[in-house]
C-alpha cells in the first residue's frame, strides 16, 4: 500500500511539473513526512532527487514551445544555485517543527507580493522601459529564495520562481 501511495504522488508531482513548468515538491515533502513518518531533512532530499528528472522534462518540453525567457531564467538559476547551496548547507540545523511554518511564511510573503502587483495599475509603456538592472536584481531576489526553499525544505522553490516571474511581467502562457 505504501508503494502505491508513492507512486500515485510521484505520478501527480511529475503531471503537475510538465503542465505548470513547477514541481510539487512540497507536497511530495509534506506525504513523506506525514505519511511515512521520514525526516523533514530525508524527505527534502528525497524530494530533491525524484524531480530532477521531471525538472528537466518539464523545461525542455516548455523551451521546445518558445515558453522560457532564458534571460531571466539564466540568472534565477545561477542565483538559485547559490541559495540551494546555502539553504542545504543549514538544513539540518531548523528543528523540524519549524520547517512548516517557514515555508508558510515564505508562501504568504510572495502571495502578498503578487496580489499587491496585480492590483496596482501600471502604465504598459513605463514596464517595457523598465530599468534593466531592476529586472536583475528582482529575478536574482527571487532566485536565491527560490534556491534557498529547496535547499532548506525540498521544495522545487517554484512558489518564488513564479512570484519573481509574475512580478518581472512574464505571463503565464
């Protein structure tokens, strides 16, 4: 019974990362700690490791559609790695009663930030012309929270990845 639970999770993380580009991660973390009684610290790697191989269908299936800004996703993905380096690095050291209320922190602080980006008006002209090095420095902001969520508690830190996107302008098809 235990296998099939697995299965049928891996089964919905990998659907849902090739039809929104994002993994489940946290799902994934959250039956293998609820579930399976395993270690946050275990279930993030575990995590990790099960969506490499949807991660990367995932991208090359959206690139192959002309869906990523490889600007943009260049440099999440280098600041991402960093913030997973560091995120990993600590992982073990958050009590695991922490570990859920840290990725409900991180959640509600980027859906605020989204809602507050949808309901302020802008001018199309203005975002268009918007200043190059804001645009760095918002999608490496992003990144490395993206990074530091994997790292710290298996998440594929799409959450931070499509606020930062959502935020820079990018549509979501």
């Amino acid at each position: 019974m235990r296998f099939i639970i697995l299965a049928v999770v891996g089964l919905v993380m990998g659907i849902a990362t090739v039809i929104t580009g994002g993994g489940a991660g946290a799902i994934y973390v959250s039956v293998l700690t609820i579930f399976f009684n395993t270690s946050p610290a275990v279930a993030t790697a575990t995590s990790l490791a099960t969506m490499l191989p949807t991660a990367a269908i995932s991208a090359y299936l959206h690139a192959r559609s002309s869906n990523v800004n490889f600007k943009i996703g260049w440099t999440m993905l280098g600041w991402g790695t960093i913030g997973a380096l560091i995120g990993s690095y600590f992982s073990n050291d958050i009590p695991d009663n922490d570990y859920n209320t840290l990725i409900g922190i991180v959640i509600i602080a980027l859906t605020v930030l989204m809602i507050i980006k949808k309901r302020k008006p802008t001018d199309v002209k203005s975002e268009a012309h918007e200043n190059k090095n804001k645009k760095f420095l918002q999608a490496s902001f992003f990144g490395i929270i993206g990074g530091l969520l994997s790292g710290l508690v298996g998440t594929s830190g799409t959450t931070a990845i499509i606020a930062g996107l959502t935020l820079l302008g990018c549509t979501t098809m």
